[in-house]
C-alpha cells in the first residue's frame, strides 16, 4: 500500500502481489523544502501557471535533451499541531525529466464510483471490481492475466508544491517501500498528465525489480500530483512482458483524468474575536471582518478595489478586488493577471506557495506571498476566484515580521477571513 499520515490542508502550505496501482491522495501542507536552482520541472510548470501573467511565454518543464535533478539532502515537517511536529526523513532521488505521456488511443473509460478519477483501459480488458487482498481497492486484468491493475485512494506526502523533485521521490519512494522492502530501485523519472486542467499534471514513474516465486519481476510505478493530492500507478508484469507493454502502460497512465483537483474550504472557522456579521461589498461580495476592524479607503493600487478595511492599528489589511470578466475567461488567466497587477504595484514581490479550493461551490486559486508594499515588509494571502462575467480577489496581509514570529496565529486569521467569504 502506498499511504502517508494524514495532515489537514493548511491553506497554501503546500501539507505483495503482481499488480498495477492507482492511488488517488489527499492533499497536505506543512513541510519546508529548498528550490531547484533549474528551469522549471513538470512539477513547477503547473504551479507556475498560476501566477504566469497572460500574454507571456509560458514556461516549459519538458526540453529536448532530459534533464537530471541530482537528489540532495532534504528533510520533510510535518505538524498536527502547532506545539508538536513529526519529522519525516527519506533520502532523496536523482529524477530524470522526461516528456509528458501520451493518452491510449482506442480504449474502454472507467470511472469509479466516487466519481474521483477516470481512466480508459485497453479493449479485453476485464472491468474494474473490488480487490478481495486490500480495502478500498479494484482490481482489473489484462487478456490472459499478464498483468494485473489495482486502483486505490489516500493520502500524499506533505507540501509537495513546495519541495524539490529529487525530495517528493525520495518521500514516495519510502512510503511505497514499507510494504515492499525487497524491491530495488532501477530507476526515477519525472514526466506529466494533462488530465482535466489545462496544464500538466506532475507525474513520477520508478521502475523496480523484484523476485515473486523465484522469478524475476519488473514494477513500474506511477505517481501523479494535484493540489487534492496524488494518483499513483504501479505496472508489475514479468521482465519480458514489462519491456513489451511498456507504451501501452504509459498510454493508460496518459488517458488519467483526476476529476477532484482540490480540497473543499472547510465550513467557516468560529473568529476568535468579532461577532461574525458580514460586510457587503459595493458588488454584493461578503465578508466577515474581525473584531476593530473598520473601512479603510480602497488604495489606488493594484487596479480594481473596491473595498479595504485594517485593524485598529492598521498594521493587518483586507482589500477586495473585483474586475468585470468574460464568460469565456478562465480562471488560472484572471488569477495570473491579478497577481501580476499586485506584482506591479509593489516591489520585491514572490510567491511562496500556491494552492486551490472550492468558495461557495465556486472554483479558486490562492497565493501565499511576500512583498514591500508602500515600505512594509508584508505576507498576504490571496484567493481569486471567477463567477459569471465577475471576478474577484480578496487579499489579507500583515507585517512580514509577524507572519514569520507567530506563522499558526497569522495564517489562522487568513484561514478565517476567507472562510467567511459569501458571494453575491
């Protein structure tokens, strides 16, 4: 099985026998990991599409000539809670970019019954049922039970956006070695899904051997990312079989189509302080204000706010922008181009982590950031989101010196003002 101890999402703190396994995993945060000094991996061309501005050469995470991340160090936190955290080691990967995978063509779409994942099987092949061996788990075979296929869901390694490729192998790997500690690793590739988005989905394949019944067997594994969490897929077939149906399983690892791309805003946190009564924007946008807080004059910049309110001293901020948009307009464009705009009107502008969720049964995007605004040091939480021909961005910040003394206590606020969010 291929499972990690569950964490719950913070909001951007991106937490036996022959078979192929699908793994569909819940999202975590709360791990800290250093950036590959490289262009940009399979991995960071999907999260960069979110803060790319329109307009602008997209980045690229596959070239002609692979490229290798060398594994190095790495450490990954987790936390429960905020007195106590459990640290995970896992010795890090040497991961080889390869291009993205190429859908089956011709196959039988299976979707299961949580309507989480779907994915199209070779013709012949049997439907997927039940795994007696493991709950939670189908099962399917291939003609002549070659190779058997079994799907199941759970949960992923923690802040996977946030750690390096050669970091997220080396935690996969490790979790997939509990339950099988006499395979050996081969090797370890990064390529990609397209999936139901428009970008890429970061997929990483290891091959290893093992001996079943005294023959020689070869287990290609899968592991597709999505800010819900993972989708994991192991191919085990005989050497000779592997090496023969290796495009065809690469055909039905490209034909995944993960259908639950993020985790739901839990219900609105209970405000440690104000009574909760919403405030109306002049759009008709609400929005639970904390205790003190009061209407602020909307700043000039960045373009398009319509509402602004601070704590009695002023240091904590909300401001709300709302844009009018086409009906066509997506929303990874409209959040693109909103960041770009607040990149403008500020300096030393980066983003630290990024995620989605779902507002009122509405999709959305948000950015963790840092920047100087106006001479201040600050770190914000954005969350843009588009519905019908409006488009909207709420923005909390606070000083940068408060979010790095007490990072649970700032984010709680962040989590808590936009939990109250209500759209008109």
């Amino acid at each position: 099985m291929f499972f990690f101890s569950f964490v719950p999402l913070r909001s951007l703190r991106l937490c036996g026998s022959i078979g192929f396994s699908l793994v569909l995993l819940v999202a975590c945060g709360g791990g800290k990991g250093t950036p590959t000094p490289v262009v940009l991996t399979a991995q960071q061309t999907a999260l960069a599409q979110l803060t790319t501005v329109p307009g602008t050469p997209a980045p690229q995470g596959n070239t002609a000539t692979p490229a290798t991340h060398p594994a190095t160090p790495t450490v990954s936190a987790s936390s429960s809670t905020s007195a106590t955290r459990t640290v995970t080691v896992a010795a890090p990967i040497d991961v080889t970019e390869t291009p993205g995978l190429q859908p089956l063509v011709g196959g039988a779409t299976y979707t299961n019954p949580a309507k989480t994942y779907r994915i199209d099987l070779p013709p012949g092949w049997t439907p997927p049922a039940p795994d007696p061996a493991t709950p939670g788990r189908v099962i399917t075979h291939a003609p002549n039970d070659p190779i058997t296929l079994t799907i199941e869901e759970g949960p992923t390694p923690e802040d996977w956006t946030r750690l390096t490729p050669t970091a997220v192998a080396g935690l996969l790997d490790a979790a997939y070695r509990k339950d099988a500690p006499g395979d050996t690793l081969q090797r370890a590739l990064l390529t990609s899904v397209r999936g139901a988005s428009d970008v890429g989905l970061p997929t990483y394949e290891f091959t290893y051997t093992r001996r079943a019944n005294g023959a020689p067997v070869t287990v290609e594994r899968f592991v597709t990312l999505t800010f819900a969490g993972a989708i994991a897929i192991t191919a085990i077939a005989a050497p000779n079989v592997a090496d023969a149906t290796r495009p065809m399983i690469a055909g039905i690892v490209g034909s995944l189509v993960p259908l639950k791309l993020d985790v739901p805003t839990p219900a609105a946190l209970a405000p440690t302080s104000g009574n909760g009564t919403i405030t109306r924007t002049p759009s008709g946008l609400g929005i639970a204000l904390p205790d003190g807080w009061v209407a602020a004059a909307p700043p000039a910049m960045p373009p398009g706010v319509e509402f602004a309110a601070q704590s009695a001293t002023g240091e904590q901020r909300v401001r709300v922008i709302h844009k009018p948009v086409a009906e066509s307009t997506k929303l990874t464009d409209f959040a693109a181009t909103v960041a770009g705009e607040l990149k403008a009107a500020t300096s030393n502008y980066e983003i630290d982590a990024e995620g989605a969720n779902t507002i009122g049964g509405v999709r959305a995007v948000r950015n963790l950031y840092r920047a100087t605004v106006v001479g201040n040091d600050v770190v914000g939480q954005s969350v843009a989101l588009v519905k019908g021909g409006n488009g909207y961005v709420v923005s909390v910040e606070v000083p940068a010196a408060q979010y790095d003394a007490r990072p649970d206590d700032a984010q709680a606020l962040f989590d808590r003002i936009e939990s109250s969010i209500t759209l008109p």
